[in-house]
C-alpha cells in the first residue's frame, strides 16, 4: 500500500494521518485508493475503539488536487465523466465505512479545511479544531458539485440555509465560526491541538464500547426514523447493553461510590 494515508495502532486507539503534506494533502487518485483501503481496514479490526482522523503538515486538507483533475482533461467528455463518477463512487464507500464503523472517529484539523476535507470532517463523530484553522466548501470555484457526502452532513449540522451559503457562495469562515454552527466540538490553540485530540480519545477508550457505538449508531439512523421505529431501536439496544460487563461494573461502581472500570 501507498503511504499517502499513514495508520498507526497503539493498543484500541488508530491514528489516520492524510500525508501528502506537500500539497496540502488534497487529494490525488493515489490517496483516495489509500484512503478506500484505510478505512475498511480499520473498520474490520475488532480491537480498535476509536480512530483519530488528521493531516500530516500545516494542513488538514485542502480537497481535491487540481493538477491531478488536470490530466484527465484530454479525454473526451463521456469518458472523463464516467471516470470521475465511479472514482468518486469508490471514494464514497470509505466516507460510508467511517460512518457506519462501531468506532468512534474523531476529526484532529488545522490549517485549510476545503472541499472534501470539509465533507470529510463533517462525516466523522466528533471533531477538534485549532483556532487557526479555515473551512470552506470551495466547489463553486471549480465548477463542481460537492462530494464526500458534504451535502448530507452539512444540512443535519447547520441547517438547510446555511447549508445553502456555504455551497453557494463558497465563503471562507473560521474556527469560531465552525464552532458556533456545530461543525466542530472545540476549538484550541494549535499548539494544543495533539493533546486535545489525545484527551478526548482517551474519554473515549475509557468508555463502556457497547454503549458509545451503539450511541452513536442510534443517532445515524435516528434522521431517518419514524418516531416508533427510533424508540423501538433504543429498547433494543438499551437491552443489549444491559446485558454485557460494564453494565454491571457501571451499576456496580455507583454503588460503591468508585470510578467505573469498563473493560
């Protein structure tokens, strides 16, 4: 495997650095096979609880890399467009694997956040940012439509309108800005930003796994439910979870007035 996308483990935790820092870590054909074949990789490992997302250099990602869109402009309009589309299509799948995956998946961004890095950090569970990071959808500029599932995520994180700006007029906003609507859950000092992500992976991994993946499973699913159907799969899940060891361990420890050891 290429090392445009890098994984490290270190017991339950992965880490995923985008790496091709050079170019900002925008995405050229190579990293987007690197990245298709990351995340099923991760998602089939058992052992892992949570998974960090980040960019290796100044930057998280600035989307797609032109130069490498530019080499496809000799071919005939058909042809490029049947090419980009199942490109695009395979891309997707990893998008869909982070978002369907037990884990938990926490976005570590600084510097630009453009395009389908903005897609990408929209999809994952939770997101960090440093408070010089820079967020746009940058599309228009190009005479494309979004990708990366930028279009679901962001009307369920900002709302329909500004949604709607963001994708219209391409606007550069900042990380106040990020906060304030919801895209991301903190904002600190770039210098801050490692031991952030790190704290907050650690909230994590000491936490009951059943239970966070399950949470996290019920909110997917929960925009596209009926009221009954949503109810009916926390029952089950509630019961489910009532069923492992931290379950017991978490009743356990309220009682005895102790932290909770979850396995």
């Amino acid at each position: 495997m290429n090392d445009a996308i890098l994984l490290e483990r270190h017991g339950a935790l992965a880490t995923l650095t985008l790496n091709r820092p050079e170019s900002l870590n925008a995405l050229d054909f190579s990293m987007m096979q690197a990245f298709v074949a990351r995340s099923h990789e991760i998602a089939a490992d058992r052992s892992l609880r949570c998974v960090i997302l980040r960019g290796a250099g100044a930057h998280f990602m600035a989307g797609g890399d032109l130069r490498t869109f530019a080499t496809q402009l000799g071919m005939p309009p058909a042809e490029r467009q049947a090419a980009f589309t199942k490109t695009v299509d395979d891309l997707h799948a990893a998008i869909e694997m982070l978002r369907r995956m037990p884990q938990i998946v926490i976005a570590s961004v600084h510097g630009a956040v453009a395009g389908f890095g903005l897609s990408l950090m929209s999809c994952c569970d939770l997101a960090v940012a440093a408070e010089e990071s820079y967020f746009t959808s940058a599309y228009r500029h190009i005479g494309l439509t979004p990708d990366g599932g930028g279009t679901y995520f962001l009307p369920r994180l900002v709302g329909l309108k500004k949604a709607m700006e963001i994708m219209l007029l391409g606007e550069r906003f900042n990380a106040a800005e990020a906060l304030r609507l919801g895209l991301v859950n903190r904002v600190v000092p770039q210098t801050e930003l490692a031991a952030a992500t790190e704290a907050l992976a650690q909230g994590i991994l000491s936490g009951p796994f059943a239970a966070l993946s399950g949470a996290k499973r019920l909110l997917n699913q929960s925009l596209e439910a009926r009221m009954s159907e949503q109810l009916h799969a926390e029952a089950l899940s509630f019961g489910a979870c009532t069923a492992t060891r931290d379950f017991a361990e978490g009743i356990q420890a309220f009682l005895e007035k102790r932290p909770a050891k979850f396995d």
